[in-house]
C-alpha cells in the first residue's frame, strides 16, 4: 500500500502549475476519490493520479518535445504537430521521477488521461471521467448526464465523452489522434453489444 504525502506534493505541484491548472488539478483529484468510492478502488491511488495528471501541463509545447527528447520519450508525428497532447506522456514521466509513483496504473492513467485507449483500466476511466467532469468544468455539452453516468457505469461514461469528444474534433478532423478514435470504435462496440 503506497502512501503519499498529498499537502507535500500538491505544494511542489503548485511551483509549476498556474493558478487555474492548479484548481482543476485538485477539482480532479477530489473527483478521482469519489468515483474511486462508487466503484470501489483504492483512494489514494486514484487521489495521486489525478493530482499528477496534468503535472506537465503548464511547461511550454516546445520544452515539451525538447524534453522528450531527452528523456527518450517516444513523441508520434501527430504529436509532434499537436505537442500540447504530450503532457500526458511528459506527466507519467514526471509522476514517476520527482514524485515517485511506481504503480504502473497510476503511471498509465496519466499517459492516457487526454486521448482514453481501448480496454482502459478502472483507474484509467477514472482519471478520464474526473478530468472531464470535474465540478469547475462547464463547456462540455450534456455535463450533467455524464456526471450522473459517471457515478453508474464507468465504460457506458467513457462511450459518452468520447463521442462528444469526437463531435467537437470532427470540426477539425485532422485534430483528432488516432488512439481516441481507437478507444471510440472499443467503447461504441462495448456499448452496442450491452443494448
């Protein structure tokens, strides 16, 4: 059972994260907890994966592929066009270096928190759901029902968000990464066989 120093971590957190990043990072965290309790995992796991989630959020797109890099991060050519999406990668990596994170879920749900996967792990889901939902969040369309989903069915919620998701990027498809449409077609295929 790990443990984690939360006030410790969340006030080196706040040295790289603006104002903002900073309270939707806790606005995640606390959402990561309460889906953690309705769908009974681990607490503090999925507290310390939505805290780190978007640790490297804030650090400019350019130091982000610099860092990469150098840290022997592999970086795919949409990403090099779209180097925001690399914060998820760069924060896994920072979660395990200057935080300390061994758990390979938590590890994993940072790297795919952005873009979802096929077959995401509960913690994943989990990450997911809250960095969407999370109480500050308010542009998304249908927030209230996939709030109340994400309390009740964690794969029919991610079916849900990736296809508003996908609506909102299909304004410009080239904008799309190609592991969202992958974790689209999985939950679509899920979600048809349970109706």
């Amino acid at each position: 059972m790990a443990q984690y120093d939360f006030p410790k971590m969340q006030k080196k957190l706040s040295k790289y994260l603006d104002d903002d990043r900073m309270a939707h990072t806790i606005g995640v965290m606390y959402t990561c907890a309460a889906l953690a309790m309705a769908h009974g995992y681990d607490l503090k796991d999925a507290q310390a994966a939505g805290l780190l989630h978007d640790s490297a959020k804030c650090i400019p797109n350019k130091k982000k592929l610099k860092m990469c890099e150098e840290h022997k991060i592999p970086v795919t050519e949409f990403e090099k066009a779209h180097p925001f999406l690399l914060h998820a990668k760069l924060g896994a990596y920072i979660a395990k270096e200057k935080y300390d994170i061994k758990d390979e879920e938590i590890l994993t749900s940072i790297t795919y928190h952005t873009t979802g996967r096929p077959g995401m792990s509960i913690l994943e889901k989990i990450v997911y759901i809250a960095d969407y939902i999370e109480p500050m969040r308010d542009k998304a369309p249908n927030l209230p029902q996939i709030r109340k989903l994400a309390f009740e069915d964690l794969d029919e919620c991610v079916y849900e968000i990736l296809k508003d998701t996908l609506v909102y990027l299909d304004e410009n498809p080239k904008d799309i990464d190609s592991t969202t449409k992958d974790a689209f077609l999985f939950y679509k295929d899920l979600h048809m066989e349970r109706k």
